[in-house]
C-alpha cells in the first residue's frame, strides 16, 4: 500500500503544485538580492523602557542587535521593525504587534525575527493565531534565542516554550496576589500610598530594607480639611477641588523618600 493510499492525498499533485506555486519575491530592495524581514521588539514595562535614563533603555537596543546579526545569518536584512515599549503580552490587542500583523499580510516579507517567544505572546491563543497569520503569509516566524522552526521537532519546541510562557505570566500573577493579601493581612498597604501618605523605604537594625507607608507632612492636613469640609455638606465637590487647589494641593508626590 503506497502513501497516496494510507492518507487518501494524491501525493503527486501536492508536489507538482508546490513545484509551480510560485513564491512571492522577498527580495529587499537595495539589499544585493537579500531576503526581506521585519523584527519585533518588546519590553514588558515602561521602567525597562527608559532604564539608565536612556531613550529606549537597555533591552530594546540588545533585542535590536540580536536581530540583526540573526538576519545576517539568514541573509536576510531587516527593512522594518516594530517596538513596544513597556506592554505587557497578556493581550494580543498591541499597538505595534497589531500593525506588524497588518504590514506582513500587505508586504513581501520572508522572516518575521524576535528574540523569544515570549516577546510575542504568554498566552497559547494568542501565540497560535500570531503565528498562523504569520504562516498565512508565508512568513517564517524566527526566534533569535530558541529553535522553533517549521519541523516537527521545532514545533514542538514552539508549543512548550508557549506554554512555558503562559504558565509563567499566570503563575507570577497568582504568587503577586498571594502577597498582596499577606500584607493587607499584617496591615501593610500593597499599593501606591494614598493622597495624604507617603511611601518610604527605611533600614532596620540589621540593615535590611523595608518599605513602610508614613502621613505626608506637606498634604496632609490639606487632606483632612478636604474631608471635614465635605462632610459639612456646605462644599461641591467642585468648589472644593478649586479651594484646594488654591491651597496647594495639585499633585501627588512621585519620589519615594529615604532616611539618610
């Protein structure tokens, strides 16, 4: 029994297409016959954004580095990329990831190159239907720092390090939540400290670090004056926003303190 017949495919009319099926050129233009492709480069919080005060902080310049080199080795060269800087891939409803999508279904792109897979998605959903879009296209998804080519084997690989991603954006969501709740157990505040308060970082006997919520000097007494006023009933919540305004009282201080 022959292989056309086990699967019910006649065998030789797929190859005979695949043979006359003519492959988009992807060719770069002023590139010396180069492939074409286009690089995706993500970081997950806006403080890895600008890092060390830089414009695009750290990451977005080493992933853009790791892009390149990893186009010369496909002899490929990158004539367009896509930055996210400080969003997380919880979602798939991403500025630059949605128009990276739209720009490789309208153009003649051979590889689509990130640096992990977990650049692109922490959830399987999302990574499936990026990557078939992808396939759609006829775009070569490339990851710079894992295997997850279009053998089975490189599949597989694709599929754990998806739901390694998956299970480590859940996970870390599940242990933050346990803190929360332990430290609203033991009075702590696990958030930003309110107007009126202040977060502070102070050092105990042993050196060690703790981060503590104190009464702002400056906002404070602004604060209860807000309160008491309202409660007489005499205030709008309008005219009283004007009247502290006027006292000072306009912005929520930023920098956290700490004791010299």
């Amino acid at each position: 029994m022959t292989l056309d017949q086990l699967s019910g495919l006649d065998i030789s009319v797929l190859r005979r297409l695949a043979r006359t099926t003519p492959r988009p050129d992807t060719t770069a233009s002023g590139s010396e016959g180069k492939v074409a492709a286009i690089s995706y480069l993500r970081v997950s919080t806006k403080d890895q954004a600008t890092r060390n005060g830089l414009e695009e902080g750290l990451w977005i310049p080493a992933q853009r580095e790791a892009a390149q080199r990893k186009a010369e080795q496909l002899g490929a060269v990158i004539i367009k990329e896509f930055i996210e800087p400080g969003e997380s891939a919880k979602t798939a409803q991403r500025r630059a990831l949605q128009e990276m999508l739209d720009y490789a279904t309208t153009h003649p792109v051979r590889y689509c190159i990130i640096n992990k897979v977990d650049r692109l998605a922490r959830n399987r959903l999302d990574d499936a239907k990026i990557h078939a879009a992808l396939r759609d296209a006829n775009i070569s998804l490339v990851s710079v720092t894992e295997n997850i080519d279009e053998t089975p084997s490189g599949m597989l690989m694709h599929g754990i390090l998806a739901s390694m991603a998956e299970f480590y954006s859940l996970n870390l969501a599940q242990e933050v939540l346990k803190g929360m709740i332990q430290k609203a157990a033991i009075g702590g505040t696990p958030t930003k400290a309110p107007l009126g308060y202040l977060n502070v970082r102070t050092t105990d006997a042993r050196g060690r670090e703790s981060r503590e919520i104190v009464i702002d000097p400056e906002r404070a007494d602004l604060v209860r004056f807000a309160f008491t006023a309202y409660a007489t009933g005499d205030w709008s919540l309008s005219r009283l926003a004007k009247e502290l305004t006027a006292r000072g009282l306009t912005t929520r201080p930023t920098p956290s303190s700490r004791p010299n």
